[in-house]
C-alpha cells in the first residue's frame, strides 16, 4: 500500500531550519545587545524585538506540525504545543515584560537626570554616571535621547567640553566658575526694556564685536533626531552616523 512521504519530508524539513536558523538567530541577537550596549531605548527595542520573533516562532511551528500531523497521531499535538510554548512562547512574552520594565526604569532615569540637571544643578555627564552607577557613554546618550525628544528644553550637550550648557544662563557675582548650581534660565523683553530705560548714545573708537551666531538645531536627513550645533560645527549623528553640518 502506498504511504505519502511527502509529511515526512516536510517534518525533516522543518528540523533542518531549525537546526541551522535558531542558533544564529540567538547569536544575531546578542550581537545587537552588545552593539546597542550603550543605547538604553535601542536595546529596549531589542528586547521587544526579540520577544515577537519568539512568539511568530511558536505560532509559525504549532501551525506547521498541526498541519503535518497524521489523524491519528493527533493525540500527540497537546504535549508537543506545550514543549513549543516552553521553548518560545514563554521565553517571547518574558522578553516582552523585561523589555517593559527596562522602559519604565528607563523614564525614571529620565525623571533623575532633570533632577539633577535643574534641581542639583550637576551639569557634566560624568558626574551623573558616578551617581547613579552608570556607564558614562550610557549617561551621555540618555541624555543626547532626552534632547532630541524635547524632555529638557533649554539645554544642549557641548560635545566638546562634554557639559550640559543652558541656551540662556544668570550667574551670581561672587562665583567665579560657571556652575549651574548658581545658574538661572531666563528670557528678556529687549524692546520692554528699551522702552522704560532708554540707553544714552555715545561715542566710542572701540571696534564694534562681532555679532556671534547663535547654535542651531538640525535635522537629521537620516533619522530625523534633531541636533544642536554651534557655529560652523560639524558633528555625526548619535543615532544614524549621519553627518550634520551647521546651516549657513
């Protein structure tokens, strides 16, 4: 009597990906973490990432091996959906559930560095990263992340001096050094002033200062993260590696 093979086949199949698959997907994705060391929303992403291709997995093969289950080997399926959701399912949805606490620590972070930046008045990176027991690079580009998505309004990140600098800053007198813990973000009516305190008008063979240019926030062509440069600064984007120019 003839027998179709052809389930047989297709279950040999079926090992054969995932023999050879499975494994490099793992090592693809500690790679990513290990690239994304420093990017705490980015491995976040990874983590969600990875949780939903271990669910499509454990769909994809419950599918597959009820299709090629022979009628009365039926009774088998329930133990081996089990061993599936061990292997996949479980392991997808605890991804899915690191992913989001790490989420949720990641806006607390948040909330320590405004803290820190507008309460403490701390405005270097390595600073932050003694306190709170982090890497500086993950400390400089949570902080980079918070910039680009408008959660600290006013201050940019110097990538030369690596400290945070207010657009607009009041010092007291009696400091010498610029410390933020003395510093005041504040705007000016310029023209309110000039109404009620006109300035005298006078003479002088001082050689007038050159009007200095303010920096700039740019767009990412790449990626679409804005960027504060300074007058003629060249920079390459903390996300994409892009290159970012100052507008002229």
């Amino acid at each position: 009597m003839y027998r179709d093979d052809r389930p047989s086949i297709s279950g040999a199949l079926l090992l054969l990906i995932f023999v050879l698959f499975f494994p490099a997907g793992i090592v693809m994705f500690i790679v990513r973490l290990i690239n994304h060391r420093n990017l705490s929303y980015q491995r976040i992403a990874d983590w969600k990432l990875a949780g939903t291709w271990a669910i499509v997995l454990f769909l994809v093969f419950a599918i597959m091996i009820s299709f090629l289950l022979e009628p009365e080997d039926r009774s088998s399926l329930p133990p081996v959906l089990i061993l599936l959701g061990i292997m996949f399912l479980l392991p997808g949805l605890l991804l899915h559930l690191m992913a989001r606490r790490k989420g949720r620590q990641l806006a607390e972070r948040y909330d320590r560095y405004r803290d820190l930046i507008f309460n403490q008045g701390i405005a270097f990176p390595v600073n932050m990263a003694e306190l709170l027991r982090l890497r500086l690079a993950v400390v400089q580009n949570d902080l980079r992340r918070m910039i680009a998505l408008g959660f600290a309004r006013g201050v940019y990140l110097d990538e030369y001096s690596g400290q945070l600098v207010f657009e607009q800053t009041f010092y007291h007198d009696h400091v010498d050094n610029q410390v933020f813990a003395n510093s005041v973000t504040f705007n000016v009516n310029m023209a309110a002033a000039a109404e009620e305190e006109p300035v005298p008008s006078y003479t002088s063979h001082k050689q007038p200062e050159p009007v200095k240019r303010p920096p700039k926030t740019v767009t990412c062509s790449g990626c679409g993260s804005n960027s504060l440069l300074q007058p003629d600064q060249t920079l390459s984007c903390p996300y994409c590696d892009n290159k970012l120019t100052y507008p002229a």
